[in-house]
C-alpha cells in the first residue's frame, strides 16, 4: 500500500486541484452566464421592449407571512427548509458513500475495485434528472420510498461519485513516510486509516467538499421534478398561481444566491486555514 500512495502523492494533490478548478470555473461560468442573462432582461425591460407592470409588494407575504399568531415562514421559505433538509441529510450520505468508494478504489481487493469503478462510471455518465427519475418511478415503487428519500439518494449517489475523488486524492497526497511509521508502530491498515492518514486528509478534503455541498445545493432543484415542495416548486407554483413571474423567479435566485454565496465563502475560510504541505 505504501508504495502505491508514494506514487500517488503529487497525482492526488493535482487531482483535488484539478477537480476544484475545473469546479470553480464551471461556477464561475454559470455566474457570468446568469448575470448575463439578468442584464438582458433588464436592459430589455428598462428600454421597453418587454412591457412588464412590477408588483414587488406582492413578494414579501411569501417569504414572511403575517398571521393572527405572528409572522411564520411564507411558502418561500417553507421550500427552502426543505431544500437544506434535503440537502443537509445527502451531504451526510455523500460523505459516507465517498469515503467507501474512495477506500475501495485504494483497495487491493479486485472486487471491492470493479464495484466502485462500476458505481463511478454509471453515475458520472448518466444525468442526474435521468437518476432521479429512475430511483422515483423505478426503485421507489419496489422499496416503498417516499418522495423525500428517493430525492436524498438520487442526489447523495450523484454527488457521491465526485466526493470519492476529491477524498480518494487527498489520501493519496499524504507523504509515503506517514505511512511506513505507521506501519512501523504495528498498526494496521484500519487503524493506519482512523488515526494517521484520514486526520491529515481532512484538512485537503474539507475546501473542495464544501465547494461540492454549494453544487448540492444547486442541483437539488432538481427534486422539483418529482413534485418535492422545495424551494424551485415553491416558487413554480406560486408564479403559476399569481403571475409574478419575474418578481418570484428573482426572489428564488436572490435566495439560493445567499445560501450558496455564505457557503462558498465558508470555503475560502477553510481554504485559507487549510496549510497544505505539497
């Protein structure tokens, strides 16, 4: 194992830096895209070439409603609760399912390395709406599943795949001495795992992790399709209801907009604290 790792060092570094990169530009790339787009829009509708009569006071009843009780949660943000409910709980299950592909890719066991090569090459060439739709109308009806937990493991099986790289890589990065002392002290390759390499690991892990809940976040949207209430459907149904299209829809961004922007600034701030030795 230890010779393996030593060669994989500097290929698993770059792996991570190639993975955020390529990331951090696909981001970027969207940003620009949908700044763009507003710009546009704006521009098309300042000019006149959209005729379009505003009613932003008509918004806030959806984000905060008045009640003979108080405010409570409008429908907005009743959708968003169940966007980080969603979110939050795959995180957890990306995480585990991972690290498990992750260790059976660094596993010597042919077995445990075909399955996770399998698991790799159908998840990351298939669409995640494809996935989903297969685990609702498919799986579901055999399993018994609700809505909600088909959601959580089309989105954790998805995200999965790209985390195992991201840990795959940082193990692969930690110092081919780390392990010979190890070894040296008696301990096994679980405890080498648990005590040594994994602690160091977390620190090149976290950064691009973070980054990977930010896209998480983003693509359950796609839960919408199967009549999840999220925060997307929320906002579809109420543009449906009251034809508020543009007033909702730029709601709905400005709010996955916060969400992820305090997310990847989280990211900066761990990338930061984060000193990788190279």
């Amino acid at each position: 194992m230890p010779w393996r790792v030593d060669i994989g060092a500097k290929k698993g570094l770059k792996s991570i830096q190639i993975h955020t990169r390529f990331r951090s530009n696909a981001l970027e790339a969207v940003k620009i895209l949908a700044a763009g787009s507003l710009l546009i829009i704006a521009v098309a509708l300042l000019t006149g070439r959209i005729s379009y009569s505003w009613h932003w006071h008509r918004v806030p009843q959806y984000i905060l409603e008045q009640t003979e009780n108080g405010l409570k949660p409008g429908l907005l943000l009743q959708g968003l609760g169940v966007t980080l409910a969603i979110s939050g709980i795959s995180v957890v299950f990306t995480f585990v399912i991972g690290l498990t592909t992750a260790l059976f890719r660094l596993s010597n066991s042919i077995i445990a390395n075909s399955i996770a090569r399998i698991y790799l090459e159908l998840i990351r060439n298939t669409p995640l709406l494809i996935q989903i739709f297969f685990i609702y109308f498919v799986v579901s009806p055999i399993l018994g599943m609700s809505r909600f937990t088909s959601a959580v493991i089309a989105l954790s099986l998805f995200e999965g795949a790209y985390t195992s790289e991201i840990i795959r890589g940082s193990i692969l990065a930690i110092r081919r001495g780390q392990w010979e002392s190890a070894y040296s002290l008696g301990l096994s390759t679980a405890d080498t795992y648990r005590f040594v390499v994994l602690p160091q690991a977390i620190r090149i892990i976290i950064p691009p992790l973070t980054s990977q809940g930010v896209s998480l976040i983003k693509d359950s949207a796609l839960v919408s399709t199967i009549a999840i209430f999220d925060l997307t459907m929320r906002g579809s149904a109420i543009v449906a209801e009251t034809f508020l299209t543009f007033e909702i829809w730029f709601t709905v961004a400005a709010i996955y907009l916060i969400v992820t922007a305090a997310l990847s600034a989280l990211a900066k701030a761990f990338e930061k604290r984060a000193k990788v030795a190279v």
